[in-house]
C-alpha cells in the first residue's frame, strides 16, 4: 500500500508556505490597521488579534490538508500495487517542478532547525514564566511602615476591582526586585508593584497605574498574551508575526490606559506615571508578564495629555508591495504543487505488458468509476514527457503528456544521420574542419579545432556516440547542395515520416526552435532503427578516433549502452537548458523490441530511474 507522508513533508512544506502567507496576512492587516488609525485602539486590536489568530490557522489547515493529500509513488511501486490489489487501479500522473524537488531534498533540515527554535522559543516562555510565578511566590517582609501601606493598597486594589466588575479576587504584592508593575495569572490574578513605589510616587499616580494593570485583568490580557507567545513560538522564523505581536502589545496598552482614566476620572496621574517609568529606562520584562511599561511609552504619553488625529503617511502604502510580494510567491509555490492528472485503469490480472498496454489505452469515465470500485495511485516520474511503444504492434505501452511540442536538443542528431545516408555520400570523404562548424557549442570528450581532417565516417561517429555538435554542423554543412539544401532535404523527410508534431530547422539541435513531441519521436526512432549503421553506432557505449596522429577515446552520452543485458539497439540522448535531459531508446525488454522517450527530466539520474522503473513495469523478471 502507498507509503504515508513523511513528518518532513507535513509539516515543511506548510512551513514553506507561510513564507507567503505571513507575507499577505500581514500586509492586509497593515492597510486595514492603517486605514483605522484614528479609531478606537479596541478595532485595531481585534484586527491584529484576528491576524495573529489567521497566522496560525493557516499553516495548521496545510498541515492537515498535506496529510489528506495522496501521497505520490514511482511507476514501479505503482505496478507492485495493481498486482497486489483485487481492484483495478487508477493512476494519476503527478508532475513536480524541479525547484520543488530540489526544495523537498531539504525538508528535513529545514523541520529539523525549525524544531529547534520552537523549543528554544517554549523554553524562553517557560522560564519567563517559572521567573514570574516564583517571583509572586516570594514575598519578603516589609517593614511596618510600609506594611500598613501596602494594606491599605490592598483595600484600594480590591474597591477598584468591584469598580471594574471583576469577579475574581486580585491579589496585590509589593517586591523590592521590580522597578515597574506588572500582572500574571488569569483565575488568580497578582499584580506586582515595586516596594519602591511607596515612597517615591504619589498617591494618584499609583491608583493610575493599579487601574491600568486592573484593565488588563478585566480584558484577560494575560491568556491572550500567553496564547500570543504561543504562535509566536510556534512561527518564529516570520518577521510579520513578530511586527503583528508588537502591534497587539501596543493596542492593548492603549486599551488598558483607556480603561484606567475611566476608573481614576483623569488621564495626567497615568501620563506622569508613565513618565516616571519612562526615565527609569527599564530592560524589557519577560514576555508571559503583563507590564506598565509595555508598549511605546511617549507616544502613549503624548494620546493621553494631547490625544491628535493621526495624519496620512506615504510609509502606510508599503504593505501593497508585501501584497505583490505575497502574489508572487503564491504563483511560484502553484507552479512547484502543479499536478497533472491522467487517469488510467490497471487490471492486476493481466500480464506486465498487457498492463502497461491498458494503462495506456483505457481511461476510467465517471460512469465507470461508478459502476465499479476503483483504487488511485499517484504515481510520479521525474520525465516530464513519457512514451513507451511496442514496436512490432506499434501498441502504446505507457503514455504521459506525449503529445505535446518541446525542444529536443541533441535527438535531432538521428534525423542529420538518417538525412546524411539517405543521400548515399561517400564515408571515407575527407571532411575539413571549418571555422563556421566551430560556432557551436563544443562538448568536452573530443576535441576538435578547425583544420582538423575527418572522414564522413568519424564525423557520423562522434555525432552519435560523444554527441559532437561539430561533427553534425560539418555533415549538414558538407551535404550536397550546403545547409540550404540539407534544410529541405529534412523538411521533406519530416513530411514523409507524416510527423504531425516536429519542427526542426538546423542539425545539431543546438536550436529551441529544434521541436517534437514523444510520439513523433518514436516514430522517428522506429525509422532509424531501419538504418543497420544506426544501430551499430548508437549501440556502442564507446569508442576511439585517431586525429593528426593523436588517439582521442570518447564513451556514449548513454551509460546504459555499457549493460548487454539491456538488449539496447539504438540509442540518443539530448541535453540543453530548455530541452532538459532526453533519451530515445530500443531496447529489447521480455523479449520484444519497445521504443522508449523520455523528455525533459532534470538530470540524468533521475531520467534513468524513470528507464529502469519502466523497464520493471514491462518485465517484472528481467534475465539478470
């Protein structure tokens, strides 16, 4: 049965994803925040609250959404399945990016470092927790001067309480430790207030300061907060949700300062206050405690002695830019989950070859899918274009996107032999390298140099075994009649193999323009296997050539060529940044000639995984 998803895989990709959707829910609550500057700091918290609350439930729904999707499979575990299942299987192709594979290599790491911060991040909270809490627990003896005063605020602390209608008994403590308030706990709420306080501040400015850590007592600020630093813990690698918890501080401060002036009658006690704290110059508190001084102090400052409209910035426009931003990633991260779906039908009754035959042939209809129950495989091959034929019935054994025109690099080569024999030129014709076969792109295995003297021969060579760009411009441009006229001889032999879906226009598919589907190219690889020349030079996997008395060794662009066991008797590859890696292949596979395309995989390993799995499909017991 398929394989479940990795832990890697559920939750790094949803992690990933966040890169872009911190991005847009930030931006958004940015303008939403900007556009309600001058509204109650009560509308703006409950916007980056919603946010905070958005920044999580997003990579939580990827999460499970990742788990639901169906993970995918290679076309050879794909066809262990159908033998092993009693229902007939659906296969859907599944097409991945190369970026998105590469990115998948380090899913691992990138859940690995993300655990670490998180744990890091949990542990940060909760020993700014264990700090508060035994903080709360100490509590030292004052001295009896002070010991009727902080009784007497103890009194004041529970009247203001009543005034705000909190049901829950407030506890007051006085430490010699703090320099500013602060509030924890949530049924037991304490509110810490520094010893020093007592005698240093009046009487008004205290009751300021005890009405604003009450207001967060009220609004259980304090579980927010701790729920806050939760997704804060839990998404720390985004900068947005780091700006988003800052915003939340900052309106709930705003919030708690309103609440407090509505209790002491007056916004100056508070505003001086907060002066006081102010030059204190204080180092940040733990995160989990609910501080007087959070937030930024002048500006609060300056609300409560002089509250002024907040005027338009240009600045409050940036986050249209994380919106595009944001869109951009979007369509990249659609581009790498991009799947293609085909379905096809597999009888696990059937031979291999018969299997891989109605796999190709038999897609499953709604109505058929209702009429009997059906098993789906998601199966993935890392060649984006697949043909597999029978060549003797010219049956389809597998199919995927081959229909479609790409560019075909250095198969085109196939075309330039067949066009250079067709015309019956002499082989042993000395050929001189010119300049003009030099322009081309050049591979490492032979080194050719204008000048150079080659037999046709050679030149058919080393474009069929090293892939010579050189040698296929020099048999175009030596063609009877010039590249003109090899240019229209290849026209014509297009027209005459009725390739439907094949555009070339030079020899040595250095060119884009050089196109095909899968399905024309297997029809030209069934022409080439008429050529006996052909099949003995693409067979070989290498061979030797003497130049100006130099010996240059060169082995064939397919390693697949050195395994007899593979009954390999013709073979291309092709490579170039907009083909990919291609392959054209025959090889005998359970005893009969198939003809193999694989275009456009990412390298060349992965191409021949997807060879060897096809291989599997059509011949589950291969003689070696």
């Amino acid at each position: 049965m398929m394989s479940a998803h990795t832990l890697a895989e559920l939750l790094g990709w949803p992690l990933l994803h966040f890169v872009w959707q911190g991005a847009l829910i930030t931006s958004v609550s940015a303008i939403l925040l900007a556009l309600c500057r001058n509204a109650r700091p009560q509308l703006r918290y409950l916007i980056a609250c919603l946010a905070m609350l958005l920044c999580l439930l997003w990579p939580a729904l990827g999460v499970f959404q990742q788990w639901q999707s169906p993970q995918a499979m290679t076309l050879e575990a794909a066809m262990q399945l159908a033998a092993n299942s009693a229902l007939p299987l659906d296969l859907v192709w599944v097409r991945e990016s190369a970026l998105a594979a590469h990115i998948e290599n380090y899913l691992p790491l990138i859940v690995a470092i993300w655990s670490g911060g998180v744990a890091l991040m949990l542990a940060r909270l909760g020993l700014g927790l264990l700090w508060v809490y035994r903080l709360g627990k100490h509590q030292p003896q004052p001295q009896q001067d002070c010991l009727l005063q902080a009784r007497q605020w103890q009194a004041r602390t529970s009247q203001m309480a009543q005034q705000f209608a909190i049901g829950r008994r407030v506890q007051l403590q006085f430490q010699q430790q703090l320099v500013s308030p602060i509030t924890y706990g949530c049924f037991r709420p304490v509110i810490l207030m520094p010893a020093s306080l007592l005698s240093g501040m009046p009487y008004d400015m205290i009751e300021a300061l005890l009405a604003h850590e009450l207001g967060h007592i009220k609004r259980w600020d304090y579980l927010v907060n701790l729920l806050q630093n939760l997704v804060l813990a839990m998404l720390f690698y985004h900068p947005a949700v780091w700006w988003l918890s800052k915003r939340i501080n900052a309106e709930r401060e705003l919030i708690a300062d309103d609440l407090a002036i509505s209790a002491v009658g007056q916004s100056r006690p508070l505003a001086r206050a907060l002066q006081w704290l102010d030059k204190l110059q204080i180092a940040a508190l733990p995160m989990p405690a609910m501080a007087a001084h959070g937030g930024d102090l002048l500006s609060r400052i300056k609300r409560l002695i002089r509250p002024d409209a907040q005027p338009w910035h240009w600045k409050m426009a940036v986050p249209v830019l994380g919106i595009g931003m944001a869109l951009v990633l979007l369509l990249q991260t659609q581009l790498i989950s991009n799947a293609e779906a085909l379905p096809q039908t597999v009888d696990r009754d059937q031979p291999a070859t018969q299997m891989a035959t109605q796999m190709a042939t038999q897609v499953t209809t709604p109505a058929a899918q209702a009429a009997s129950p059906h098993r789906t495989a998601y199966v993935q091959t890392q060649s984006e274009h697949v043909l597999v034929m029978d060549e003797q019935s010219g049956k389809i054994l597998l199919s995927k996107n081959a229909d479609s025109m790409v560019p075909i690099a250095s198969l085109s080569k196939l075309m330039t032999a067949m066009l250079t024999l067709d015309a019956g030129l002499d082989k042993n014709e000395a050929i001189t390298i010119s300049k003009e076969d030099m322009l081309v792109y050049q591979n490492s295995q032979v080194k050719l140099a204008a000048g150079m003297v080659l037999s046709r021969q050679n030149l058919l060579e080393l474009a069929l075994i090293p892939s010579s760009n050189t040698a296929a411009k020099a048999l175009a441009r030596t063609y009877p009649g010039g590249e003109a006229a090899f240019a229209t001889a290849l026209q014509q032999k297009i027209a005459s193999l009725k390739l439907q879906q094949t555009h070339l226009e030079e020899a040595t598919g250095t060119s884009s323009k050089n196109r095909a589907s899968a399905s024309d190219l297997a029809r030209i690889v069934k022409e080439a296997a008429g050529y006996p020349e052909l099949r003995r030079l693409t067979s070989s996997s290498q061979g030797a050539i003497t130049i100006a008395g130099k010996t240059q060794e060169y082995q064939s662009t397919n390693p697949l060529t050195s395994n007899k066991d593979w009954g390999i008797s013709l073979s291309k590859t092709g490579y170039s940044k907009a083909a990919g890696r291609c392959l054209v292949m025959r090889a005998s596979v359970a005893g009969k000639p198939v003809i193999m395309v694989l275009l456009n995989a990412k390298n060349v390993d992965i191409r021949n995984d997807d060879v060897h799995h096809i291989r599997a499909m059509l011949d589950p017991a291969p003689s070696s």
